[in-house]
C-alpha cells in the first residue's frame, strides 16, 4: 500500500484502505435505477445537470444519516432495504401538541404601551 499521508501510522493507513469500500458503495446506490439513481437524466443545460447532481447526493448523504441512526438504534438495515422498507409507506400522520389559546386581553399590550399606563 501507498499513501501521500505521511503523517498517518501504519494502523490508520490500513483502517483508510478497509474503509473505502463504504464510498464505493456510495457510488454504487448512486447507480440504482430504484433509488437514489443519476441516470436518466433529462436535462441538458449545465446548471440544470448540476442541481440533478446536487440532488443524487443530498439524497445519498440523507439516506446515509438516516441509515446511520436506524444502525444505532439496533437495527441493521442496508440502504436499500431502509428505502425499500420507507417506500411502502404510503401515509403520514403528524400529530402536534396542543398549545393553549392566547388570552385575547393582551394582544394589544407591548412592552412599551405597559410602561407609559
């Protein structure tokens, strides 16, 4: 093995090398033509395929945090697999806590109008 990181000990040469297989399978979901996928592209000017480039790898880096957690959590799940499970959700519901009403008597009062009464 070669490196240009001198610095590095022999043990973070080798853990980099092992490592790299992460980014290839990186590169490899940006392939998949169900999930996260680069190709087909229908655009043509530069600042377009730029943005669609933008978008494959936001995908991927959110997908990966999302994998991440779910890892943490206990649960070992392949990004596809998290995607495959994610895309038969086909129904959300957000439910907020109820906040209590303001009291109608003191929209009117400012910091300012108080003082001067």
């Amino acid at each position: 093995m070669f490196t240009d990181n001198a610095a590095w000990s022999d043990q973070e040469i080798v853990l980099a090398y092992r490592s790299q297989y992460h980014i290839e399978d990186a590169f490899k979901q940006m392939k998949n033509p169900h999930f996260l996928h680069w190709s087909p592209m229908f655009h043509w000017t530069d600042s377009k395929i730029r943005v669609h480039a933008f978008y494959c790898v936001l995908a991927l880096m959110l997908s990966s945090m999302l994998q991440r957690e779910v890892w943490h959590k206990g649960e070992e799940l392949s990004i596809n697999r998290l995607l495959e499970e994610l895309g038969r959700i086909r129904e959300t519901l957000v439910i907020y806590p109820r906040r209590p009403p303001a009291d109608p008597t003191h929209l009117g009062d400012t910091p300012a109008s108080s003082a001067s009464d």
